[in-house]
C-alpha cells in the first residue's frame, strides 16, 4: 500500500493473467505504486528452479505504470518472447511512452523478447528520453535497420534542440505520437536546449548486426 520500492519477481513463471492483475490493483488501490522504484519482470532462467516469465498485456500495464508509478526508475521486461505475440507493437509503444513521459526511468530492460521492427518506436524515440541511462535490447533482431537507426536518433539528440525539433518531424506513427505528447508542452521544448542524451550503457549483442551496421 505505497510502502514498496522494489518488486522483483523475476524467473517466477508468471503467466499472462499476472500484468493485467497487476495494472488493475494499481488503478484499483490509490497510491500503492507511489513509492515503487524497481519492477522486475523479466529474467532468464538460470536454474531448475526457475522458469522465465510470460507476461501478457504489458501494454495496458505500461499505461498505468506511467500514471501510477511516479518514482519508477527500473523496468525488467526481458525474456518474455513478447516479441512472438500481436502484442509486440502496442507493448513497445506503450513502453517507449513510459520511457519519454515519466523523466525518471533510468533503466529499461527489453533484452530477448524477438521483437524485431516492432521496436521502432522505441528506437525513434530516443532523443527525447531525459532520463534513460541504461537501455537492453539484447536478443531482438535489430540487425543493420536498426543501428541505422538507433545512430540517427542518437545523433539528432547529440546535437540540441533545432535538430531534435528538424528530427522529430520526420517521425510516424506510434513514435510521431509519443513525440507529440511530449513536445506540446513548452516547458519539455526549452529543455532540450540544454540537454544531451544520458544513455550510458546500450546492450545490442545477439542482434545478428553486421560491419555495416556496427
């Protein structure tokens, strides 16, 4: 009931049913997520004893960790073969607008879920993430397109504000979105004249990327 900053139920088997339970006692009991820091939901299995999970709906859970979870700075998500499912787009939509709108998140950790092109969004978006420090995208299948891809945005946010704006107006679907939210809002615009991307640590390994990409 608020008292709670860490929750790691990592490798614990969870199926589907356990994000939806988790997005409802969140909306459903006020202030329970106000303190939660670290959510672990991922993980790989690295014993009899464990088994990783498979957690569904992940997308309607991002929403509400973006309303109900002020202080979330850690976000385990990996090994749920999310990538797999028709859920791969509107969780990586819903976990990029986590990662642009709650300024705190400094960890996120997507790493093999075989989400492939689905992760777009995300990828786009960087430039706009005040607080991300460490980004895992390990076992995705972001090939060359990529790290094409990821290099422009982390570009774009390298350079200041004209060009993040320039940027940002190339942008579509999900990402133009999520981009817009955020911009609308003067206060979010004049940041970026000061501000450099803080990403001290992105995984790519397992992603098939060649020299050209590299």
């Amino acid at each position: 009931h608020g008292t709670v900053r860490v929750l790691d139920l990592g490798a614990c088997a969870l199926g589907p049913f356990f994000a939806p339970a988790l997005a409802r006692y969140l909306v459903r009991v006020p202030h329970s997520g106000a303190n939660l820091e670290h959510l672990e939901l991922g993980g790989p299995s690295g014993s009899s004893l464990q088994r990783p999970n498979r957690c569904r709906g992940v997308a309607a859970l991002g929403a509400v960790l973006r309303k109900a979870c002020p202080r979330l700075s850690h976000l385990g998500l990996s090994y749920g073969g999310i990538g797999l499912t028709d859920e791969a787009e509107s969780t990586v939509a819903s976990l990029a607008s986590l990662a642009v709108q709650n300024g705190v998140l400094v960890t996120l950790d997507v790493a093999a879920n075989a989400f492939g092109r689905a992760l777009t969004p995300l990828l786009r978006v960087l430039p706009l993430m005040e607080s991300l420090i460490e980004l895992d995208l390990a076992g995705n299948d972001v090939a060359d397109w990529g790290a094409e891809m990821l290099s422009k945005a982390m570009c774009a946010a390298a350079a200041g504000q004209e060009v993040v704006m320039e940027y940002v107006s190339t942008l579509s679907g999900a990402a133009a979105v999520i981009a817009d939210r955020k911009l609308r809002d003067e206060r979010n615009r004049q940041a970026l004249r000061s501000r450099r991307l803080p990403l001290r640590s992105l995984s790519l390994a397992a992603n098939g990327i060649t020299v050209h990409g590299a």
